[in-house]
C-alpha cells in the first residue's frame, strides 16, 4: 500500500467529514510472527467535520434546496483547498441517507463535483454498514457488532449481516423535538416490529458517528476532538443516562457550549442517545466501545472477496418425506424376501 497522504469524504444527513490519512506499518507489539512482513494500518493525519444537514431538507421539502446546496458546495471547495494544500490524493466520495432520499439527487451531485473536481456517488445502506464494519475490524478485529448511528439511517454489521434502519438523529429531532416525550415508546416498538437481531446480540459493540464521538467528548470532557483519546473508550448504559441526564438538564444555550455539541449538534443528540440506549438493550449487553473509524475509513482499504454463498439446505415437505420411508421399507422388504 501506498504511504502517499489519501482522502475521503462521507457526506452525510447532518455533516461532512474529510479524512486525510496514510498507511503505516502496525506497531512492532502487534507482528505475531518474527520475519514477516508488518502489517498496515491507516493512520488518521486531518479529519474536518462540517454540519450541512441535508436530512433537514429531505424531511421537509423530500429535496436539497438551492441554498442547502450552495453552503454544501461551499464545504466542498474548502475541502479541496485541504486536500490540495496538503497533496493528498482523494480516493472516494461518498453520499448516504439523505441523498439516496433526494429527489433532485443529479443536481446536488453536479454542484459537488464542480466544487471538489471529483464526482461523488450514493452508496446503499448496507454498503455503508460494510465499510463501516470493515473500518472497525482493521483496527479492533472480527466477531463484533458496529453501530453507526448517522442524522437519517442507522446502520448495523456483524461481519455477516447488515442491515440499514432508516431512524437517525437529525430525523428524531424534526419529528420529536430535542428531548422525545411519551410518543417515544410507540416510535420504538413500531420501529423494531420488522428488525431481526439475530447473531449480533451479546457480541462486544462499537458505536461509531457523530453522536458516538459526542457523546465521548462530553464523557471526558475534551474540548477538543482527540482520536486517540476516544478510540476504543468503553462506556455502559449506566454512564449513557448519566450523560443523557446531564445534558437534558442544560438550557439550549449551555447544551451548546459542552464539548463536541458545537456546530448544531447540541440540538440532536439527545435523540441519538435515546436511540442508542434502545438499540443496546436490543443487542442484549451492558457495555460498549466508541470508534471514531467510519465509513470514510472503510472506503480506502482494498475490497475484501466475497463469502462464498453457502448451499441452502433442500427442504423436504413432511408427506415427501413419509412416502420416500415407505419406499425404503417396501424395498427393504422385498430384498429380504429375495
């Protein structure tokens, strides 16, 4: 792999983020065989986050406005600006929830393209929980469940199966407020009616996004982003409501000056934490982590090869199965007859 300064952008239902990051070879701890080559990892060198809150748009009009889409194009040069500055080379650009919702999705693309000179693409929920998932795994291994609870989807992978449930922080705010009431339970239950969880329940989860970066900071208090500081923190529920509790208690205008709630985000997280405590008592465990990779991660690490599909079992109706036993008595009877 190339230790050349590569970049991604995920552009999102609440923000943007630019990542600019390298190649680097593991520490000398992690290399379990002496005289092999180190492995890679990718190592975090500038990460930018800017809220654009294209779901605000999708929620009310199903539409990014013009002047939604003149502040993303905006973002979008300051980013190029970065990667130019820097020469970094930019691999993928990625566009989720909100623009796989927008009607005008061709016009909004168009506007990004000429600001950053490179075209973005929509990519599928389930797409966006893989490299999520894969982004987790290269740093803290296999047999885990990652959450990725963005402004309009949420997204959920054990490696095996993923699934994208279209519930997201911002999406909470416009129907229910900054602090959901009553109708919160209702919402909840009509929510996971369709939603199996099967095989990820009772696995070590990472939360990853917005709200998991948040709600680190506001945790231990950091004022500003630190990744190493955040990456792998493991909290429980009991902290979750404590920090829910905190920060429901604050004024609009204190909630904002906590860590990590600056930029618009003091108005959504409530929610998101809501929605986070239900999604972990679902899966069934106490505690989890927060990971600071996400998709923009997931998308400059080479594709991993498909599982082969296993062969499905053929199923035999009971009467098949009757008259196939009946045959082999009937036979068997006449070979000893014989």
């Amino acid at each position: 792999m190339d230790n050349k300064l590569q970049a991604t952008i995920d552009i999102g239902s609440l923000s943007c983020i630019l990542l600019i990051a390298a190649f680097e070879d593991a520490p000398a701890s992690e290399t379990t065989e002496t005289g092999t080559e180190p492995r890679q990892i990718l190592v975090p060198k500038l990460q930018k986050v800017k809220i654009c809150r294209l779901g605000e748009d999708i929620y009310e009009h199903g539409r990014i406005s013009e002047k939604r889409i003149e502040e993303l194009a905006s973002v979008m040069t300051s980013f190029r600006m970065d990667l130019h500055a820097l020469g970094a080379d930019l691999k993928a650009v990625a566009m989720t929830e909100a623009m796989r919702r927008a009607e005008n999705q061709e016009e909004v693309i168009d506007a990004v393209e000429k600001a950053l000179w490179f075209r973005p693409r929509i990519i599928s929920g389930e797409e966006e929980g893989k490299l999520t998932y894969r982004s987790v795994k290269e740093w803290h291994g296999s047999d885990i469940v990652t959450i990725d609870i963005g402004g309009g989807s949420t997204e959920l992978s054990n490696g095996e199966t993923t699934f994208s449930i279209p519930v997201g922080a911002l999406k909470m705010f416009k129907a229910m407020g900054p602090i959901p009431g009553p109708e919160y339970k209702k919402f909840v239950k009509e929510t996971f009616k369709e939603v199996s969880f099967k095989g990820m329940t009772k696995k070590p989860v990472y939360l990853i996004g917005g709200t998991g970066t948040a709600l680190a900071m506001v945790f231990l208090d950091k004022p500003q982003f630190d990744y190493k500081a955040i990456e792998g923190l493991e909290m429980s529920i009991s902290d979750l409501d404590a920090v829910t509790t905190r920060i429901s208690n604050l004024s609009k205008e204190l909630r904002a000056m906590l860590p990590g709630l600056e930029n618009g985000r003091s108005d959504v997280i409530i929610c998101g934490l809501f929605w986070l405590k239900s999604l972990l008592e679902k899966l069934r465990v106490e505690t989890f982590r927060i990971s600071t990779a996400g998709i923009r991660f997931g998308l400059l690490y080479p594709p991993e090869p498909e599982p082969e599909a296993k062969p499905k079992a053929k199923r035999v109706p009971p009467w098949m199965k009757k008259k196939e036993e009946n045959s082999a008595a009937s036979a068997a009877e006449g070979a000893e007859g014989a």
